[in-house]
C-alpha cells in the first residue's frame, strides 16, 4: 500500500507521480484531496498489507506539521517505508518511526538545477543516519556518465556504497532493459548494487 503525498520541491521532467504537484499539467484540486490522518490510515490499514509506503511528491515537505508524528503513530504495527528525494533533513520522529527509507538524489536529467536538487549538508547527513537507520540510496541513471555522476555525489557526499542502488531511468520495459544493460558495466565497478527498478514495494521484497 503505497500513500502518495502532494507537493514537491522539483520538478523532475520524468516524473511518473507530476500529478502531485505539476500544476502546468494537472488540476491538483482533482487530483489531491485534503484528508484527515486518521481517513488516510483507515484506508492504508484496509488494504491488508504488511507494508505502508509513504511516497510524493516528496512527503518530508509535511514532516515538520504536527499531524505528522500523529499519523505515523496510527499506523503503528505496520512496516512503514519512506521514499524522500534527499533535500530534506529527517527529524528524529521520522527516523525513529519509519522502518526504512529510500533516499533518491536527482540527477541532471531530471531537469532540476544543481542547487535545487542536491543538498551538501542534507545528503551528508542521510549518509551518517545510514549507518544506524536503514537507509537506501538509489539513483535513477541513463547511461554510464550518469553512474560516474553519483559516484562523484556518493564521494563527496560519504554515502555509504554498499547502499547505493542504480536503477534506470525508463518509462517502458523495453527501454529500462536496454539503460540496465547499458550501465551494468560501470554500475558493478563503480562497487554500487544494480537493480532492474528500485520499487519501495518490489525491492523490499527481494
């Protein structure tokens, strides 16, 4: 059960979720209702699954609202996973409730400024909470020179390699196949974990 929060602070070109916060495109009014946190984990709950991902837009962007910790303490009980792009810090009620997160950094692809995408002092620090949380990093890449990228990201920033995840950046199975032979290469001597999709649901299951 995956629960998609509206707004976010990019705006990736590839995005598959604009409809939380492309406002070009999408008539968010349609597209994102205002519900109580307790409407939000009744549904989550009925889907009778173990596992409840909170994904976006990019959700930490709420994490400083009070009804945060309120919600993620109605769904206590469950596996609670997190996807977040990387450019907000985590409060220690994030950290101590989720039960793991997903750290996705942008790459120059996404269409984002540098400045808007990576954060020095925010990355660092996911990078220091992987070393007491579980925390994975996955970076969504084209072709080699985007490997060598978050290798340079992963150096400058000490994340930890053996957290890193590169997946391609596709739209369909065919193009995805094809990115994911493409990279392989570079993705195994570069020391990081290659993956066909990094899903919060599908990888989590592997």
């Amino acid at each position: 059960m995956t629960v998609q929060m509206g707004g976010c602070n990019l705006s990736c070109s590839w995005c598959d979720s604009a409809f939380t916060w492309d406002t070009s495109r999408y008539d968010l009014s349609r597209e994102v209702g205002y519900w109580r946190i307790e409407e939000i984990a009744e549904t989550a709950r009925s889907a009778n699954t173990p596992l409840i991902v909170i994904s976006g837009g990019e959700p930490l962007q709420q994490q400083n609202s009070p009804a945060w910790p309120q919600f993620l303490e109605l769904l206590g009980g469950y596996e609670i996973g997190l996807e977040t792009n990387g450019t907000f810090p985590p409060t220690e009620t994030t950290l101590h409730r989720v039960s793991w997160v997903t750290v996705s950094p942008k790459l120059a692809h996404s269409g984002d400024p540098a400045w808007t995408r990576i954060n020095r002092e925010v990355l660092i620090a996911w990078g220091k909470c992987a070393e007491h949380f579980d925390v994975d990093f996955s970076f969504a890449v084209r072709d080699p020179s985007d490997v060598e990228s978050a290798l340079q990201i992963a150096k400058l920033h000490e994340l930890p390699f053996d957290r890193i995840w590169i997946v391609p950046e596709a739209t369909t199975a065919a193009l995805s196949a094809g990115r994911l032979a493409a990279v392989a290469e570079a993705t195994l001597q570069s020391g990081f974990n290659l993956s066909a999709r990094l899903s919060a649901l599908t990888n989590r299951q592997n």
